[in-house]
C-alpha cells in the first residue's frame, strides 16, 4: 500500500491553484458571490462527464447563455431562454427541468447550501457515509418530485438516484468544493466539517486508488467509495478528501483519454 508520506507529497503537488485550469471548478471560479459560486458549481457538476474539453466548453456555452450572472439566470429563468442547447444525455428540455426546479428553491425554499443542510441535518447516522448517502437522497428527491413528465434521461442522469448504489461521483465533487477550504475548493458551506466529505471517485481515482492498494472493491459504486474513504482516513481522519488532488491528478496525467 501506498505510505502517508508519497500521498501527501502528492497533495501538494496538485492542490494548488494550477488545478483550476481545466478543471470543471473553473467554472465557479469566475464568481466571487456566494450564491453565484455555489448555483455555477452545481450546474458545471451536472455536465462534468466525458471529455473535459469537451464538456467544459459546454459550458462556456451555457454560461454564455447565463449572461455569466448565474443567481440572475435561475431567478428569472424561462425555458426558450436555452434554445437548443444539449450536451450528450441532456436535452434541452431536461435542463430546463433543472433549472425551473432551481428557481422555485432559490424563490420558496433557500437554495442549494438550505437544501443539502436540511438532507444533512435529516440524517443523523453515526457512519458519516450513511449520512451524506442519506442527505443525497433528500436533493435528489427534492427535484425528482418536481420534475414533470418532460424529465427525460438526462435529467435523471445529471441527477441521479442515490437509491440505486451509484458512486455520486459528481455530486461528491459538488459537496467537496463547497465545504473545503481554498486555494482550489471554496469552503462556502460550514453546515458540515470536511472530514465527512467523501472522495468523488471517477475511473482515473478507481484505477490508481486500486494500483495505490487503497481500494479492493471491483465495482466502482457508493461502497467502493466509502472503502476508499475509510482508508484515506487512516492517513488523515479530519481531511481525506484531500488526497483526491493526489489520486485524479496522477490519474489523469496518466491517461490518454482525459475523460472522467
């Protein structure tokens, strides 16, 4: 098994501000309001699949469309607004799901950081995987009982049923860069300490996690996030996810297809 010392060296090799750039949580990173931060990184998490170029530059489309004021595009969102926009399994239909469902949170109920305090808060479970698996739940069901019957496939892809044992890579990503400090996470969102937080695992971080002797689990599911996690924990109880810097950026920098 990999040793303490190699990963944090690791750590520090890529937690740093060269990171952003490509990354998705460059897209937040062009905000400096709160809410403005936390609705462009929820949305720039919705499409994080694939090539990155690819999907980044999607983005740069949207947000385009956005007029790069993301609170001010949820409020007032109208579907015709997005055209024909798409990327891969989303339509433009499932966006405007998305969207509408964001504006009705943002005008009745909060808004993203209210939301997932409240699954958080719900789910009081002593195995801090169990709960944060419990407080995905509670989003996903928040715009699954809204969505109506023009929600297709990209809108339960984007938003997908933690119920059905799926990693949740993208929303633990999500999570990750509102709770942890900077230079290259947020650290926004204080409702919960980021020794909670669990590793977004993507297959560059199942590949070197599993080559590091850090995880033995064949599927890459919720349970082999939660093995992954534990392990990590034993080199950094208060911060594991940390050591996700040191498993994707030597994944990718590795890899040939830059896909996550």
């Amino acid at each position: 098994m990999i040793t303490k010392e190699k990963m944090d060296e690791l750590v520090k090799k890529y937690e740093t501000a060269n990171f952003i750039n490509p990354d998705p949580i460059s897209i937040p990173h062009k905000f400096t309001d709160k809410r403005d931060i936390e609705i462009a990184g929820f949305i720039a998490s919705l499409i994080a699949y694939g090539s990155r170029k690819v999907f980044l530059k999607k983005l740069d489309e949207l947000f385009k469309i956005a007029e790069n004021e993301p609170l001010n595009f949820i409020l007032n969102f109208e579907p015709q607004i997005l055209g024909d926009f798409n990327y891969r399994f989303g339509k433009p239909a499932d966006f405007a799901e998305i969207f509408g469902i964001m504006r009705a949170l943002y005008e009745k109920d909060g808004g993203l950081e209210e939301l997932f305090k409240y699954g958080y808060n719900l789910n009081d479970a002593s195995v801090s995987g169990e709960r944060l698996g419990g407080m995905f739940t509670v989003v996903t069901d928040y715009f699954y009982s809204r969505a109506s019957e023009n929600a297709g496939q990209g809108f339960y892809f984007m938003i997908p049923d933690p119920k059905k044992g799926g990693a949740m890579k993208r929303m633990c990503m999500y999570l990750r860069w509102m709770v942890r400090k900077p230079p290259v996470d947020f650290g926004i969102w204080n409702f919960m300490p980021k020794s909670e937080l669990l590793i977004p695992l993507d297959v560059h971080v199942a590949r070197i996690s599993r080559e590091m002797g850090l995880l033995t689990r064949k599927q890459n599911d919720f349970k082999a996030v939660l093995e992954l996690t534990e392990n990590l924990k034993k080199f950094d109880a208060d911060d594991p996810s940390k050591y996700d810097f040191a498993m994707f950026g030597l994944g990718v920098d590795e890899s040939t297809d830059k896909k996550i």
